[in-house]
C-alpha cells in the first residue's frame, strides 16, 4: 500500500494503518530518547561544573582537614565522610561532612545532593539500629563552620531533656578516651554495614 493510499484509508476507516503507526511511533521514540541524552549531557556538564567551582576553601577547618578530627573517623561514604563527634554526652552523636566545599544544599548538583541525603539516611539509620534510638535528631546549621556538614545525634529513652534541641542541654562534654572511642567508631562501622 503507497502511502497516499494510507491516508486516504485513515480518512475513511478512521483507522490509521499498523505499518504507517509503527513507523511514526519509532520516529517520536527516537525523538524522545535523542532529548533524553541531550538533557543528560547537559545535566552531567553542569554538575561537573558545580563541583569544579569550589573544591576546597583554604580558610575552611573542614577542608583544612583540621575538624573534625582525623582520629574520629568513622567511614567514607564517597560523596561524604562520616566522624564520631567530639563530645559523646549524647552517645553517638555523629557528623556527616560533605567531602568538597559547599555551604548551602542549592550550590550542590541534584545528583549530589540526592546522594548526600542518602548517606545521612544510612548513617541515621545505623545510628537508630546502633544505640536504640527513640528519635533521630538532624541538624545542618553551618554558622560556625560554614561548610556543609549534618549533626546526627541519637536521642535515647534516658534522655536528660528529650524535647530540647542537644544545643541547649547544659552539659559537660564528654570525650571518649582512646579504647572506647575506638570502641564507639567500630560499633558504628558496623551498624553501617548491617544498614547498608
């Protein structure tokens, strides 16, 4: 059949033919997956280049390597690193730093910032499963170090003031001594990969 013969059928049928169809579906398909990779390209371009903009800020204790600290170390994430906090009067209470230097969630590409929050939610998870947590808290603040990094902090059944954020706690900092914070990273590494 010409394809002449195809329209003037359509016409008077109202049916288009199965071999005219086939050939426009493929057309839109190709179409389709052609603006796909377009936008996949672009999308990737622009992410490299949000990363590429700001890597390290010299001034930053977080890219200085100097907080927190190297013997906290926890686990590599690969878009973050994970450290046990200095003060454990809330046991297990973890950051979660982001590995180049960012300070607000929008200067993140989407794919980064998506992989950033799945990393908090795996390391919140462990957390919870790690020291029965009743609550979770999280908190990104960044006034003092304006880099992103989220506060995890297990809230727990003997907490000393369960409805106030840790910030306003009065407490002595407790700081783990070298075998127990061993101890603690190692308890979490685990609930990492029980989480995973």
């Amino acid at each position: 059949m010409t394809r002449g013969a195809d329209r003037e059928l359509v016409g008077i049928v109202g049916v288009e033919p199965e071999s005219t169809r086939g050939a426009r579906d493929r057309n839109a398909e190709y179409r389709r997956a052609k603006q796909g990779v377009k936008a996949a390209t672009l999308a990737l371009f622009l992410e490299l280049c949000y990363a590429a903009a700001a890597m390290t800020d010299p001034s930053c204790n977080a890219c200085a390597k100097t907080w927190p600290r190297a013997d906290h170390f926890i686990a590599d994430l690969g878009i973050s690193k994970v450290y046990l906090h200095d003060d454990q009067f809330f046991a297990g209470w973890t950051v979660v730093v982001f590995q180049r230097h960012a300070t607000e969630l929008f200067h993140l590409a989407p794919t980064e910032r998506m992989q950033l929050m799945e990393d908090v939610t795996l390391v919140a998870k462990a957390l919870a499963q790690a020291y029965g947590a009743t609550k979770i808290n999280y908190e990104l603040l960044g006034n003092q170090l304006p880099h992103i990094h989220w506060h995890l902090i297990p809230r727990q059944a003997n907490d000393p003031a369960p409805l106030e954020p840790v910030w306003r706690v009065p407490h002595t900092a407790v700081l783990r001594a070298s075998l127990e914070l061993r101890s603690e990273i190692q308890r979490i590494q685990k609930a990492i990969e029980t989480a995973r």
